[in-house]
C-alpha cells in the first residue's frame, strides 16, 4: 500500500499526534486513535521506513506460560531502542514450571490438561476387524 491517499495521509498525521504527547505500544495506539491493531502496525512499520516514527523503548508484558518484549513508540528520527535479550533456558523452565504449577493448583483446568493429555495418546487403528479388541493404556 502506498498510504498517499487522503484517509491514509489523516491517520498518519493524527498517529504522529498522538505519539507527541505520549509514548504508546501498538495495542494502545489502537485504542486511542480507534484503528484496528493490524493497521496500526502497518502504518507505524510504514512510518518507521520514513524515520519519522522510533522505537523508544521495550515494555515487558506476561503471557500466561512465557514474557514477551513489546515495543514503545515514540516520534522523532533516533535510533531504536536494542531489544532485550530472550529468557535464557533457565528462565525459560522457571516460567514453564510456574505455569504448570498454576495449571496444577486450578483443578478444572488441571482435569482439562490431563484429559488432553490421554486423548493425545490414542492412536486409532487402520485394521476394522481388530477395532474391537481394547488397547492397552
């Protein structure tokens, strides 16, 4: 998409409007200027090839089983921001046995888990005469 139409030419403006007052992630530059999240990203990585747009910082946010980074953007021609590195392995298995942990101590979501888990495990079989006979669990 080019974005030189009038619409796309008033978003911009009114992104760059609202990236003065305040430094925004994507989910809540779409909120404050009422434009979907996929847009928004499009027109921010467009504006981003124009230097006009930055990446001042990266916020954390936690997932239910892992942290991710996400950036803040920010108006002006500086450098981005480095990214954080990822969780090391170690933190990586912290996260995963607290989410687990989590799963453990919820015993709807428990029983859902463990009833995933067998249903995973069977395999049906090709051969019709020998449907009959159990499977050994």
């Amino acid at each position: 998409m080019t974005y030189t139409r009038a619409p796309a030419l008033l978003k911009i403006a009114r992104i760059r409007d609202v990236l003065r007052r305040e430094y925004l992630t994507i989910p809540e530059l779409a909120k404050e200027i009422a434009l979907s999240e996929t847009w928004t990203r499009a027109y921010l990585k467009k504006m981003r090839a124009e230097k006009s747009v930055h990446i001042y910082e990266w916020r954390e946010i936690e997932y239910p089983c892992r942290r991710d980074w996400i950036p803040v953007f920010a108006t002006g021609e500086a450098t981005d921001a480095p990214k954080p590195p990822r969780a090391t392995i170690d933190k990586a298995a912290y996260y995963r046995k607290k989410y687990r942990e989590r799963k453990e101590n919820d015993p709807l979501a428990h029983e859902a888990f463990l009833a995933k888990r067998r249903n995973a495990r069977w395999i049906p079989t090709c051969d019709i005469a020998a449907s009959w006979i159990p499977r050994r669990t």
